[in-house]
C-alpha cells in the first residue's frame, strides 16, 4: 500500500513528494513483517524498516561464524540494529538514514566488505598503515566467507526496538538491559 505522507522530507523539506509505503508478509522462518518504505521523490531519500508482528523483545542475537553453514543464516536487521565482529573491531551503527533488510550472515559479511573497500580506496598509497589493516580485514572477511578462516569470528546484532533477528541453531539470544538499551539509542 503506498499513501502520501503529511510531512515534510526530512532531508530535503520538500512537503509533497514524501510518500510511504507498507507492504505486510510472511519472511520464511521469521514470522510475519511489515516492511515500511519512505521514499521521496525530490531528493531521493529512502528508508527502510521491518517491523515484527509479533515479539519486539530489545535484545542482542550473537552467532560464531565456525562453519559454512553459519554464514546461509537468515537474518533481519532492523534500522536500528548495530552489528559488530569484535575480533575485527568492527562495527556499523544506525545512523538517521538507516535502512533495514532481509539477508543471510554471507550478505552482512559482504557488506562490511563493500564498506571497508570504500574507505580504503579514500587513503592515499602513502597511508601504508590504513591500507594494510584494510587488506588484513578484506582477506579475514574473504578466508571466513570461503570457509579457509581458522580463526571464528563473531557476528553481534544489538537492537533496542527488538526487530532483529538471526535465524540459526546455534545463535545466542539475550535481553537488553535498560542500560544497554539507553546506550544504544
């Protein structure tokens, strides 16, 4: 369902070109979800968000990437989930533009991949240091997805809303405490 929205465009101020749109489904393994979509037809923005239907507990999913078959886990990210791998001191934390998605482990390795590739390519060839700890977490992230990695790393999701989720056997399951939760937001 798309309706107009009676707002201004966050980013642009545009007042007649935010629209959002809902869409409700069954996300296999998950449950059901609405995914909500602002987009904005003057600047471009778009946002998306996955809302359970059920069970918004804020909490942490964790899940060691030991095998191949941790990295065809599903999971949902939720705009304002962080996500860590605290071995490689890295972390992507919601932002006002985040947007949430649908994905297996592979995919949220694939982008930490893609984010990392962007920032090397902003060093220059004298900034030895920066770009050899760029190489080091590309050729970490590249052994873990083909399964040459001996070393486990850990994929954290931290989500105060409770939207996340990471469908495995083996991932781990906590609440958030109301610290934790304050922090996050």
């Amino acid at each position: 369902m798309e309706s107009p929205m009676e707002m201004s465009c966050p980013v642009c101020g545009d007042e007649k070109s935010l629209k959002m749109i809902t869409h409700s489904t069954q996300i296999a393994y998950f449950g059901e979800h609405t995914q909500i979509t602002l987009t904005c037809s003057n600047c471009g923005l778009r946002q998306t968000d996955f809302i359970p239907a059920e069970g918004k507990i804020p909490g942490v999913w964790t899940l060691k990437l030991d095998s191949l078959d941790s990295l065809n886990a599903r999971v949902v990210r939720g705009s304002k989930c962080t996500i860590e791998i605290p071995e490689l001191e890295l972390g992507v934390y919601p932002g006002v533009h985040s947007s949430g998605y649908v994905s297996n482990v592979e995919g949220v390795l694939n982008r930490f991949k893609d984010a990392i590739n962007i920032t090397k390519n902003q060093f220059e060839k004298d900034e030895l240091n920066e770009l050899e700890k760029c190489d080091f977490l590309l050729d970490t992230l590249n052994k873990t997805i083909s399964g040459s990695n001996m070393e486990i790393i850990t994929l954290i999701f931290s989500d105060p809303m409770g939207h996340s989720k990471i469908l495995h056997d083996k991932a781990i399951f906590r609440e958030l405490t109301p610290e934790e939760i304050e922090n996050l937001s």
